[in-house]
C-alpha cells in the first residue's frame, strides 16, 4: 500500500514502536525478524526527520514527536485496515472482524450479554470490543464513529445529527439507602432539594436528561458524589442519607440485600429511549448492517425476556 510514496505497512510497525518502546518487543509482537523491523525504524526516523526512539541508558524513550504521533496513529490503524479488509458481501460465519461498542456500564448490564452471545452463534470468529463511553467521546461522536462501529446512549444527550436506530425504553426512578428515616413510602420535592445526591456525569455538558428535567423545575441537586459508572450508585446510596437516579432496569436488578430502596421519582423525569448510533459513512456497509441489525435482534430478545416494550426493532430512522 503507498501513498505519495508512504508505505502505508509502516503505520503497523510505527503502532508495534511506539506502544513497546523497543525493537526487538515490537519485532516480537508482529511476528517479524529483529532487523526487519530495525530497518522499518530506519525509513520512519527518514520519512519524520526525527529519531522517534530515542536511548536512554539501556532504554528507549518516545520523542516529543513520537508522543503525539503514538494516539494518532492507533486512531488511524483501524480505519485503514478496515478500508483493504472490505468487501462486497459479508460472511459471518468467517470472519474474524472486531466491532467496537461505545457503551455505558448501564446498557452493558442490559444488552452486553444477548449481543455476546448472538455474535458467538453467527460468528464465532469475531469479536466484540465493549469501550465504555464518556463525555468526551459523546462530544466528538461524529469523529470518534468514523473508526468506532457504534455509540449506544439514550436520546438526549447527542447534539450531532447522525443516524441512529431506537432500541428499548426504560424509566427512571429513585434510590435512597433502606436506613434512611427521613425519607417514608415516597420522596418529596422538598427532600429533591435538601438531601444530598449521587449523580452521574456530572459537568458543564454533562448530565442525564433526567438530571436537566429536575433543573427546569429549579430544583439544583445538592451534589455531595459524582460517578461516571452507573453500578456503583447502589454502594454509595447505602448505608447513607444520599439519594439517586437510576434506571429501572438496573434498579430491577438490585439485590435485597444491598441496602437500598426504590421509590419512584416525584416528578417527571421523563421516557428514557436507548438507541444506537453511527457515523453516515458506514450506513452502506455490508459488516455494520450485519452489527447493527444484531444489536437490534439482540435488544428485542433482551425486552422480550423481561416483558419489555421493544422500540420498532427493525425501523432505522436518520435524523
């Protein structure tokens, strides 16, 4: 592969380099003889004008240089090698192809499970990559999808207008620690707004809507813990005078004995709808229709099993 004279196989020994910070670790990890790779250095030290490895006693280090190049670089790796592995049709059956989920901790107790296994009957050679998300990656989706497959997250949070198909509803409702004797049968506007919360991505762009909803009624949370893992909620409402939100499907889940009661919410939070998205470039791609059509099947078995509403499951609305 060459571009303008680049080798575009340098990018793979460049990833080795600058992830092992030596030759012969590098060389090890490609499959490749030591001075193979040595020479591959040679023409990347060329090609930069820069040393990339530079030694330090008995060690390597990265350059500056290296050390910006080292995020771009695994950036770049899976979009190339996704442009020569494709193909016109796609065989489950025989490929050994990684799709990359962005995916809270939420929807991956939910759904991480039937895609799992959906994939390991169809296509035993693949592989799932569950990555979880985070404010940042939710701001850059449009980027960030070009070389991840999917982000899963509900509606509400996404301000770039990409394709995106519904999976499931869920609804909110509230945690408070089974000792907590302020609170009886049911929480109050008031105790909103006196009691001390947990909450969940928690900043300047950074909230669940649930979250805003409770801001439009000019309640401000007093927030005393913020978490970006929605599984730990339970473990810091217990045994405290903390409430929270949490989705009902992971609240269903909670065992007796973990100390926590759910009550449900004293106002309205609002419909949660989870859906998947992608970036438009990969709408005609015979391996993401084939993903998504799977994470779709995979959410209808999931709220079939638990007596669930299922979203259309085969509607793929672009907004």
């Amino acid at each position: 592969m060459d571009s303008d004279g680049v080798d575009l196989n340098l990018l793979v020994t460049l990833d080795a380099l600058l992830r092992e910070r030596s030759v012969s670790r590098a060389a090890e990890r490609m499959g490749l003889s030591q001075p193979a790779v040595s020479a591959q250095l040679a023409r990347l030290r060329r090609h930069f004008g820069d040393e990339l490895l530079a030694r330090a006693g008995n060690q390597y280090r990265l350059t500056p240089l290296a050390i910006r190049l080292k995020d771009r670089v695994q950036a770049a790796l899976p979009g190339v090698e996704r442009v020569f592995a494709a193909a016109p049709d796609f065989d489950p059956g025989s490929s050994t192809r990684e799709f990359t989920l962005l995916i809270s901790d939420y929807t991956t107790t939910v759904l991480g499970d039937t895609i799992a296994r959906l994939l390991a009957e169809e296509a035993p050679g693949a592989r799932l990559r569950f990555v979880p998300n985070n404010p940042q990656s939710v701001d850059d989706a449009p980027q960030v999808l070009v070389n991840a497959d999917l982000l899963v997250l509900p509606h509400g949070f996404l301000i770039a207008d990409l394709p995106h198909r519904d999976l499931y509803r869920d609804e909110w409702v509230c945690l408070v620690a089974t000792g907590n004797a302020e609170v009886g049968d049911e929480l109050t506007i008031e105790q909103l707004e006196t009691l001390p919360w947990v909450v969940t991505y928690h900043g300047p762009t950074a909230s669940t809507p649930a979250a805003r909803r409770l801001r439009t009624l000019g309640i401000e949370p007093r927030v005393q813990v913020v978490t970006e893992t929605f599984l730990t909620i339970p473990g810091l409402v217990a045994g405290s005078d903390r409430i929270a939100l949490l989705q009902r499907r992971l609240a269903d889940r909670i065992p007796a004995s973990s100390g926590v009661r759910v009550l449900p919410c004293p106002f309205d939070a609002g419909e949660l709808v989870e859906a998947m998205w992608w970036h438009p470039i990969h709408d005609d791609d015979p391996e993401h229709r084939y993903l998504r059509d799977l994470v779709t099947r995979s959410a209808s078995t999931a709220t079939a099993d638990r007596q669930a509403d299922p979203l259309n499951p085969r509607r793929e609305p672009v907004t």
